[in-house]
C-alpha cells in the first residue's frame, strides 16, 4: 500500500449555524435536509464514494441528532418491516450502514485549524481527507478522488480551489498559486484567510476539501491564533507551503463542478432546486412548474 494511501476522513460538524436561526436553534444545521437527505450525509455519501469508509466527525453540543442519524433504529425498521415497506426501510437502514463513523466533540470551539486537532489521536500517522460539513459537491462532478490520486503520487498536501467573484472572497481562505503542476493542479506559495476583497492576492478560493498529511497536526499545534481570534487551518497551510521540507508543500486541486455552500441561504434553496430538476420522482413536474413561476415573477 502507498505510504499515502488515505482511508480516513475528518468531517467537523460543530459549528453553531447561527445563519440559520431559528431552524437551527433545537437542530443542528447538518441535518437541514436538501430534498429528503440531510446534508451532512451527502458529505458522508461522497468520503465514502472516494473509498473513504472510516470517518471521524467532530461534533459539539447540541449533534446528538447527527450521531442518531447515523444509527440503527429498531423500532422503525420492524414497522417498515411488517408493512412490507421495503423502498422506506431501505432508506431508513442506508444511513446506519454507509461507513464505520466514529465521534469525538471540540468542546471549546476555537477555530477550525482547533477542531481538526481534535483528530489527532484518532488519525495518527497516516494522510487523511478532510470535508467541510457545509460544503456539498455535486457528485456527479469529480472532487475528492482527484485530490486523493494527486496526493497519492506527490505526497503533498491538496486542497480543492474555486474561482469566485472578487466581491466574495473575503468569505473564503484565498490562495497565491503558481503555475500549472499538471491540468488543473497548481502549486500554491501562499494563502490568506479571508482578506478584504480588495487586498485579496488572488480569486481562487480554498473550497471546504482537503488531504493532509498528518504532520499538519505539528504545525497546527504551535500556530498562534489568527483571524478572529482562532486557530485557523489555513494559517497551518501557509506555514506548509513556505517549509515544504517539514510536512510536504501544498498543491491546489481547481474545482470547476458544481459546488453548493448549505451554510448560506440562497445557495440552500439554489442546491434544492438544482437537485430537484434532476429527480426521477419529481424532475419533471418541479421543471414544469419553474417555468410556469418564472412568468410569475
Ligand atoms: C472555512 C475556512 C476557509 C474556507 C471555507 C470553505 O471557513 O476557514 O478557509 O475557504 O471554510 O468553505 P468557514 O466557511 O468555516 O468560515
């Protein structure tokens, strides 16, 4: 096996979704659903697509509806069971079944370089990926597994880049890259956690996708708070990227699929829509009638 063979994915789940309140005041906002799925399980669904079966998430207060959405529930599979539901039984035994999940919680929430770090122990010494909970990639759009083969051969650590507008990636780490290492892989010298717009170096975003090497956990643990006070992965990555000889450079893997960040709104409803239309069970009539609103307004 590759000495960077990945098997592990972290996913930090934490985050409060105060975007979202009030609907995220009892529930966390992994389990808003984009159709019938929550969220946090097409994130699960694409680690475990790109062969990804071992999965740590880290969770805080308030995730307990994560953990149970991930596990068996008796009662409502015997009842599926004696009505002969298989279609619904099917979907309720899915999710307890995808992948081997493992949890451990941030307590006090310092950041997302401070989640990651609470991997550490469960991680050890090998490359990992890890999947930001808001971000859900289009899977019909090659992401992860590239990342993975790139880091697979270079041993350097990956992160999936986006171009976005200018005016939004203040909203983003942003990335200094160079050249072309192979079609559609850059070699990336520098990063910058959420500049102004205007002093942003580049338009490239860091999009939530990452594969590290495991000596990240070494630099994550001497770097110093940063942008709003927390410890932040990208600073980590920096640090990565100008001493390559201490846990491997950074390559950018450029994402050019469809990308939909559930922690925002109207990206929320444009992914539902999106994902809609292509529905074999309401495809159709959803089209049909986007085109009878769009006359409407
Ligand atoms: C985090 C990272 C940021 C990255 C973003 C991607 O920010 O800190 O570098 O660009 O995820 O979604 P957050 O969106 O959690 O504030």
């Amino acid at each position: 096996m590759s000495k960077y063979k990945v098997t592990k994915a972290v996913i930090p789940v934490a985050g409060l979704g105060t975007r979202f309140l009030p609907a995220t005041k009892a529930m966390p906002k992994e389990m808003l659903p984009l159709i019938d799925k929550p969220v946090i399980q097409y994130v699960v669904e694409e680690a475990v697509e790109a062969g990804l079966q071992d999965i740590l998430m880290i969770t805080g207060r308030n995730k307990n509806a994560l953990e149970n959405h991930f596990d068996r529930v008796a009662e409502l599979e015997m009842n599926l069971e004696l009505k002969g539901d298989k279609d619904r039984l099917a979907k309720v035994m899915a999710s307890s079944e995808l992948a081997n999940i493992h949890y451990v919680r941030q307590g006090d929430p310092r950041g997302l370089g401070h989640a990651v770090l609470r991997g550490k122990a469960h991680i050890a010494d090998h490359s990992f990926a890890l999947l930001l909970g808001d971000d859900v990639m289009d899977s019909r759009d090659v992401l992860l597994s590239k990342m993975l083969a790139v880091h697979e051969a270079t041993g350097e650590n990956v992160v999936a880049l986006m171009e976005v507008s200018p005016d939004q990636i203040h909203l983003y780490g942003c990335a200094v890259t160079e050249g072309e290492v192979e079609d559609g892989v850059v070699r990336i010298t520098g990063l910058v956690e959420k500049p102004k717009n205007d002093e942003a170096p580049s338009n490239l975003a860091v999009v939530g996708r990452y594969v590290l090497r495991p000596k990240i956990f070494e630099i994550l643990e001497e770097t110093a708070p940063g942008r709003g006070g927390e410890i932040q992965l990208t600073d980590a990555l920096m640090t990565a990227a100008q001493h390559p000889e201490r846990a491997g450079g950074v390559l950018g893997v450029v994402f050019k699929g469809r990308r939909y960040d559930t922690g925002d709104k109207l990206d929320f409803i444009k992914a539902t829509l999106r994902l809609g239309v292509d529905r074999e069970d309401i495809g159709q009539e959803l089209r049909t009638w986007l085109h009878e609103f769009n006359n409407e307004i």
